[in-house]
C-alpha cells in the first residue's frame, strides 16, 4: 500500500542538529524546515491562494477541524469535493484535530476517556469530539496531514494531570489510528504531549512512535512558559523522534523560535502570530518588529522591510500603509499579511541554505544581531 | 496651453441619445460610457491597483477631498507624490470637491458665502471648506479631474433654498476657477445643481457653461428622489451639457440607472454601491442580486455569475464565498468586491459596444428582462 507522507533527508547541518529535508504528500513535495500559513476557517485571512503560491511562496498551509465542523460543516466541505477544492488550494494542507481548540475556545469543556464535550463559541451549542468524531471530520475534509486528537495540558499543570492526560491522549491516539480510514492519501500524525515533564514527554514520544504513524508533532510547548523552558523540552524531545520521518512543532512562529525549533532537528512550525499582528497594523522586519501604525512612519517613505521582495515592499511606503490601517482600510491588512508571512517563509529559505551549507549557527548570530530583540 | 481634458466624440447611437467617446487625461485616455469605482480613502475598498486594471478593467477612479484632507492629509499626499503615488495607480484619477460629504458627514456644518465650516466626522474638530480651500487641497490631491466646491441640496428643498444654494454654487465655481493652479494637469470640472426645478437647472447649466470648463457633471440627483423625478431631471439636463465635453453624471451605480444615464447622453458615472453592498454579502448579477449569505445559497456551487469572466466568478462557489461572509473573512468582501465591480465595467463594455451598434435601446429592454427587477 502507497504511504500518504513520507520523508526524504538530504542533509543534516555539521552545526546543529538542523535537517534539510523533502515531505512528499499526494499534493506535492514540501522543502524542510518550513514555517506553514494558517487558514483556520478555510482561508488564509485576506489572500487567495494565488497570493500564497506567488507571494508568500507557501508550499503548505493548515486549517482547523473545529472550526471548519462548526462552520460550514465537514460534510458540506466533504460535497464540495473536500478542503482542496472548497478553497481553490491544490498544494498540501495539513489540518489541527482540534484538541486545542476544544480547550482554549469552547466553553464548557468536559473531558471524559470517551472525548470532551464542549460548547460551541459561535453559538453555545453542545458538541462531543471523540478520536473517532475527528478522524470521521478530518476524513471529510481531506487534508494530506492530519493530526490525531489530543488534550493540550493548560500550563503549568501538575504532574499528576499532565501524566493523566498524556497516557489519555496516546489511548486516543491508538482509537484515531484504527478509525481513520483514508492511509493512502492522508497521513495522520501523533502528537507527542507530557508537558514540561522530560520522562512524560518520553513515555509519549515511545508509546506513540510504536503505532508507527507517518509523523510526529510536539504539541503543549509554547504555551506560555518562560524561552529557556520551552527550549529545553524542544531540546530533549525533538531528538526522540524517528529520524525518517516528519518533525512538526505546533503553534511556534516569531522568527527566533522558528531558527530555535530548526536546529533543534525540527521540520515543520506553524503559527496565526504573522497573520494576527498584521490585522494589529504590525510588520516583521529584518530589523525587528515595526508597529507601522504607530506616528512615527507618518512620513516614512521606505518600504516594510527594504531586504523583503513581497508585493507590499516593492510596491508601497510605510506611510501608505499606515494610511490605510490607520483608517480601517482592508488593503492595510492584506499587504500586512502578505509580508509578514513572506518575512517567515523566506526566513525558513535562508535556514534551507544555512543547513546545507553548515552554517546555521552562524546565521543565527547574525540574524538576532540584526533583528535586535528576541521575543 | 494644453489642456488637461479633452473629449472626443465617437459615435452617437442612432437609437438613444447615448454617445460612445474618449477622453484624454493626463494619466491616458477613458473609453465612454464608464463606471468609476470608488476609492474614498486613497483606496478602492479591499482590491489592490492591479486587480483594479487586470480583473475589474478599471480605466479611471474616484477619490475624495474631504476624507484624505482629514486623513492622511492633502499635504502628506503632496510629500508621496501626490495621489497616483501615494497609492500607486498610474491611470486617471478624479477626486471629488467634498461637496457632498460636508453635508452628509459633516455635523454642525454652518453655510456661508465664505463656505462651509463643519466638524470632522473623525474627532470632532472644527474645519472650514471654501472654494480656495477646495482648490488648494485638489491641487495637492493631483487628480486628473477636480470638482468644484459645490453645495448638494438636501431632498426635498424649497424652490428658493435650491435657488440661493445653486446660485452660490456657481459663485463658488467662478471662485474655484479663479484660484484652481494647475490647468494643464487637471481638470475642473463645474456641478450643476438646481435640484428638481427644470427651470433652476437650465440656468445652473448656462451659468456654468459660461465659464467654459473642461467638464460638467450633474449633481443632486439619485439622492432619495422616485426613479421617475430622477430620469426627468436627467433628461432634461443632460442636454444642456456641452456637446464637446464630458458628461459625468454623479453618485449612480445600479445596473438600471447606468443604462439610463448612459441612454441620455452621460459618459461617466461614479457610486459606492458595488463595495458597499459586497460588504453586506451581496453580488450583482445578470440575473438581479444575490444575497450570497443567504441560506438558500449554502449548498450552491455555482459561481456568483456563470457569464463573468471576473477572478471570482471563475475560481470560487457560491457555497464558499457565503462560508467567508458568514466566518467574516476578509477574502469574501475582496471576492465580492471584485465581481461587483467587474459586473459593472462589464456592463458598461457591453454598453459601449451597443451604441457603436447603435443597439442600445434594445440591449436595455433584453437586459432589464433577464435581470428581473429594476431598482
């Protein structure tokens, strides 16, 4: 039988522990590590898919199985001949289980062995997720990834829950694993939680790697625990993982997490921030973040970022564009949104080059000098 | 001395009174009959300057006096450039007086012979509008075509407050030609007011055509009056427009009323509407309007309109562009967006082409069938 997703190593960084990879889905091949769009609701907030490809030269993007269940409905998706076609997109998608959401956004939450019942944020209504309810979404919606559901620990959590939690997440993991039922074109990936307990991360990462899943994430860091912490059980994580297969860091995006996550030996990152800050009137820059809709670039006639080649540099003034968030206008919040996902993807280009050429650490050096502040 | 704006006739339809010209600007030349859109803040809402030329066909936009004196600032978009690079459109622009939006939008505004003092709809401050200012600000604006100050009388109003406001408007318009600096770059353009009083009308025209401006436009129209007053005073004034000279009719946007203008012998017209409503969640289409985010379309998978040829039209379902209005994502006021204005440019080259073939009256009564409804 084909495999959905498989991973071709082409060359690990002398510096660090950085991979230089291929992930080959039924839509295409991605080059790794790379940073990935967020499209929760079906699109990447303000671009068509023409602008990710062109522009931002994304080579995947994510969606959300909670949103898209609650709106407009997998089955609807599913009609529309699934999440592909519903959007116009026909490069990979990866979709989330909507084990974060359920806990962060829906009220109400009850977590049983069974699932979790919660309350829909759009209008109150109850709901069950359960590992078979997602496989049956995620089946629906079609993605090439997609990930098993998971409790997500809230942080700090003790090491009685998150052990609980954790061991409930890997039984989830083995329901999700026999209920999806589309292998040969959607890889599901486990999620490895444990919180910020190394024996738990590594209880999770050997009871999920003998399911043999195409892929492996790390899900519950970067939840709002201090740098050093998250680096740490980045650190000791990632290199429990299969070397053959895909690495993805969930819900990791500011440039200097994303440089943290590549030499740790990770593949893949995603993250709302580049999306999120731009619909707050904020660039990120070669030279640090630009609030450019503070006074300050009234008059600013540069561009963003003047190393950047999206559409927004080459074409328009930081005061054009403060014009226009200033006044409410939605091309302020596109030409945001497209360089600020451009700054990541090209960042993740030049980490490419970096592995290949051995030189990551250096460029790490580099980069955090310049962009002056780490977040 | 050049002039800014010449028009040349092209054809007269044999079956109406509708004519088929160029005008020559500085920025190239306008096919007419044209729809203008709009882009009140330095912006056509939601749509870059390259979908406006590449999918909706725009030859010439609208930007106004009044919101880009408040915000940015006329002298701010003096130091980019002026507008056209400010905002980065090379093709004509035409930037209306603020006439209109002192007495809609303004509060507390005060009518003198001096102008018109208001207060900003932004903070409240305290602001003075005459013809001079008008002018200064235009000129700063760089617009190809520049209105004079005019004032738009409310509907209904005495034939005597329309008397004194028409004839201080023509003194304003002498006063705007008077200080207007830049004639071999743009345009002035005169309004002729006189609200619903054919007589008051007549004079308005002949008072302003005595001033020998490159360009007349009818103002006070489509301004809450029954479609019936609207084509009477249409009809009535169009004729007494210079022949050798653009005709632009103001604030008129719906398929029905574009025809008619069109019919009588106006070449440009200019509205909010197609932006305003696609922000609603509605489409023009040859078949009537479609509230996409109606239920009845969920299930639709069907374009907004199987005969445009827009980016939206060819790319997307209804069932997915009602997903993105009802998730209130961006991509569905730009989608929108988009084909409402495309739907309305299209219209206006199938117009141009029918009075070449001198075919109009009959291309309206076939349009008027399919399309269902007039407003």
């Amino acid at each position: 039988m084909n495999k959905a997703i498989t991973y071709e190593l082409l060359h690990e960084c002398k510096q660090t522990g950085a991979r230089r990879g291929v992930i080959h889905t039924p839509h295409g091949d991605i080059q790794t590590p790379i940073f990935m769009p967020v499209g929760t609701q079906a699109t990447v907030k303000s671009l068509t898919p023409e602008e990710l490809k062109e522009e931002v030269k994304a080579q995947i993007i994510l969606s959300n199985t909670y949103h898209l269940y609650l709106r407009p409905g997998h089955k609807l998706v599913e009609e529309a001949g699934g999440l592909h076609n519903f959007m116009k997109w026909d490069k990979p998608i990866l979709t989330d289980s909507g084990g974060f959401q359920v806990f962060s956004l829906g009220e109400l939450r009850k977590i049983t062995e069974e699932g979790v019942e919660f309350k829909s944020h759009l209008d109150g209504s109850k709901h069950l997720f359960t590992p078979e309810k997602v496989m049956e979404i995620e089946n629906s919606l079609g993605a090439d990834i997609i990930m098993a559901f998971d409790e997500c620990c809230p942080y700090p959590s003790t090491y009685e829950y998150t052990k609980n939690s954790m061991e409930r997440t890997t039984r989830w993991a083995i329901r999700c694993k026999e209920t999806h039922k589309n292998i040969e074109k959607q890889g599901l990936f486990g999620i490895i939680q444990g919180g910020f307990y190394k024996d738990l991360r590594k209880q999770s990462a050997e009871d999920l790697i003998a399911l043999d899943l195409p892929g492996y994430a790390i899900g519950g860091i970067s939840v709002g625990e201090p740098k050093e912490t998250f680096l740490d059980i980045l650190q000791y994580t990632t290199p429990l993982m299969p070397k053959e297969k895909p690495r993805y860091l969930m819900g990791v995006g500011t440039p200097d997490y994303l440089i943290e996550a590549a030499i740790a030996g990770i593949d893949m990152c995603d993250c709302v921030l580049p999306t999120r800050i731009a619909r707050n009137g904020t660039a990120l820059t070669s030279k640090g973040k630009v609030v450019v809709k503070n006074a300050t670039y009234e008059r600013d006639w540069n561009p963003l970022d003047d190393e950047c080649d999206c559409y927004a540099c080459k074409n328009y003034t930081r005061a054009y564009i403060r014009h226009l968030v200033k006044a409410n206008e939605i091309l302020g919040v596109r030409l945001l949104s497209l360089h600020n996902l451009r700054f990541l993807t090209n960042l993740m280009e030049r980490v490419r080059i970096e592995i290949e050429n051995d030189n990551l650490l250096n460029f790490r050096n580099e980069f955090y000098q310049k962009y002056g502040y780490i977040d």
